[in-house]
C-alpha cells in the first residue's frame, strides 16, 4: 500500500453498510474502529465492485480512513448534529499512525493525506472539490489549508508514542 487518505464520511456516527462498502477503516464517536467490507489489499489493484471506492482517481495503492460525523456540515458556523468529536479523531489519527506502521508508509504530503488534498492536487478526478477535511471542530482554529499538516504531526506524534 502506497497511500493514507483520510476523510470524514458526511455521515452520522456509526458507518452504515453503504460506508462499510467505501472505506477500509471507520472510526466511530466512541473511537471505536470498525473494519469496512474490503481490505487494504483489496485496493493494489482496483476490480469493478471487489475494492473501497473512497477517493475517485486515487483508490489504487490507498487505505481508505474515515471519520463517521459531519451529516449536515456547512461551514464552520454551521456544522450540523453530527461534528467530529475529539475523541474519534484522536482515535483516527492512532490508528493512521499503527497503518503507516504496518505498510511502512511514510507520513509525508504525498502519502498521508486527507481527501481534500488529493482532490486539489488532482483537479480533473472526481475528488476535485471534495470537503473532508477543511475542518476540525476540537480543533477549530487550524485553517482549511492547514489541516493536513497538523493530521500529519498528529499521526506523527502517535507513531513516535509507539514506537517508543
Ligand atoms: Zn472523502
């Protein structure tokens, strides 16, 4: 495996079957991780309906990572019933740091991102656009541009915890 994207699901907080189907990994509001239907493998090579679509033009080589929150998210001023609580997120960026671990993936921009980064640094995919993750309602002041590198030293941070 080559990739880490990570994404919220605009969903509510435990996966549905229909979430289970796109994601490898998902984290619920308790910080409880839920396997999707696929595995990681499952994406080395992309067969029609046999892998987690997560991120249109770039689900080969990546493990699919989401956060269940966001249903109803509009901007910071308004981010529905469902934000994304810290103690999933914590969770989220635990478990991104045991995968980077496990794959050997190196956290850098290129190869531990969020959806919202690979859709700008690939403008004609359907990621293009793509809104998670602009926003980190425990963390509210990191800026929509800033959020990936402080996933990164989050990941960073848990990897070194247990590596110690
Ligand atoms: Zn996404």
């Amino acid at each position: 495996m080559k990739k880490i994207i990570i994404h919220w699901t605009a969903g509510v907080y435990y996966p549905t079957y229909y979430e289970k189907e796109h994601y490898h990994y998902l984290v619920d509001k308790d910080g409880n991780v839920h396997n999707g239907i696929f595995k990681p493998e499952d994406n080395e090579i992309c067969r029609f309906g046999k892998y987690a679509a997560h991120t249109g033009g770039g689900n080969t080589g990546s493990i699919g990572v989401a956060i269940c929150a966001m249903a109803g998210f509009k901007n910071k001023s308004s981010v529905g019933n469902y934000p994304i609580l810290k103690k999933q997120f914590e969770s989220a960026m635990a478990l991104c740091a045991k995968l980077s671990d496990k794959y050997n993936i190196p956290i850098t921009p290129q190869t531990v991102l969020t959806h919202y980064e690979f859709g700008k640094k690939n403008s004609k995919t359907t990621s293009a656009g793509k809104i998670d993750i602009i926003y980190i309602p425990s963390y509210s002041w990191v800026t929509p541009e800033e959020v990936g590198s402080f996933i990164r030293s989050k990941i960073k941070w848990y990897k070194q915890k247990f590596e110690a």
